[in-house]
C-alpha cells in the first residue's frame, strides 16, 4: 500500500516534468496553461494520494490491532485495562501526530527534482519535530500505561508498538530517493 501511495505522489513529479517539457504549440488555439495544468495533475495526486494514505492506515491500524493482540498474551484482567488505554493511545498519536509525516512525504515527492536549500532544511525541521511530538505522546502513554499495568506489560507493548512504526518507516525510506 505504501508503494501505491508513494506512486501517487510520483506521478505528480513526471506529469508535471512532462508537461513542462512540451513544446508550446505554433500560433494555433490557445492552450491551457501549463502551470494550471500542472497544478490539476499535482491536486488530483494529491487528493488520490489522501485516499491511498486513508486506505492504508485503516489496513496498518488492523493489522496493527492483531499483532498487538497476538503478541500481548494478556490475561482477560489485563486485556479490560489494556484495550481501552491502547484505544485511546492510538487517538492521541493521531491528535497529536496524525498527518504530518504523510504531508511532508507528499511535499517531498512533488518537489523532489526542484527542492531547494530552504524547503529541504524547512522539511528535516519538520520531520524532527514530529519525531519529538511521538517521542514525547509516546513517554506520557508510557506512563499512563504503567499505573494501569505490570511495567514489563507496558514496556512489552510499546517495544511491540515502536517495531511496528519502525517497518512501516523503514519500507518508506526504501521507496523515498535522495534529495539531489
């Protein structure tokens, strides 16, 4: 799904280098303007790109849910205390984190070819301070889940809950070139 998504977003890169390769047409009806034509092109991958994310964080949250479940090994005491505060975990980190690492791949990949010095320093600022904001969400749950839980329960999830971010970061990476 990732790869689906990240595709999206490329299109939006080679529609628009295409179109700004065309030649301009000799002395015939007035053509569209290039720049709205590649703004059309960029806005319907982004909006695709929006449906391709959605699609995907609904299949990673399931998928999410029974590894979590499978690996937990909860006994039906924990699970009552455990389930609701991972419930209710998943909606901080979607508050607080939510669509930003997915905006700054978007904006990454439909500059990719053109970035300049401003928007790559502007990007990493960004990507840092998300990494910050889960860092911190992340260590307040912790706890949370620690005045609920045995701490090694509670350690054991978050342990199972980075790994998970890490694959899905690490196949990400993969697909993202370099800035040039």
């Amino acid at each position: 799904m990732i790869k689906s998504i990240l595709a999206a977003v490329l299109v939006v890169g080679f529609a628009g280098s295409a179109l700004a390769q065309t030649p301009a047409p000799k002395a015939e009806a007035p053509k569209a303007d290039p720049q709205k034509e590649k703004a059309k092109v960029a806005q319907a991958a982004i909006e695709q790109a929006n449906v391709d994310v959605t699609k995907a964080r609904e299949e990673i949250q399931k998928d999410r849910n029974a590894i979590v479940a499978g690996l937990m090994k909860l006994s039906d005491a924990e699970a009552a205390i455990f389930w609701p505060l991972y419930t209710e975990f998943r909606a901080a980190m979607k508050m607080y984190v939510g669509d930003r690492g997915t905006d700054l791949v978007v904006e990454y990949a439909l500059n990719q070819d053109a970035i300049t010095d401003e928007q790559a320093r502007r990007l990493m600022t960004e990507w840092y301070a998300i990494g910050k904001v889960e860092s911190d969400v992340k260590s307040a749950w912790f706890s949370k889940f620690c005045e609920k839980l045995p701490v090694k329960t509670a350690t054991r999830f978050f342990q199972i809950d980075n790994k998970l971010d890490m694959i899905i970061r690490l196949q990400l990476a993969a697909e993202l070139p370099l800035v040039k």
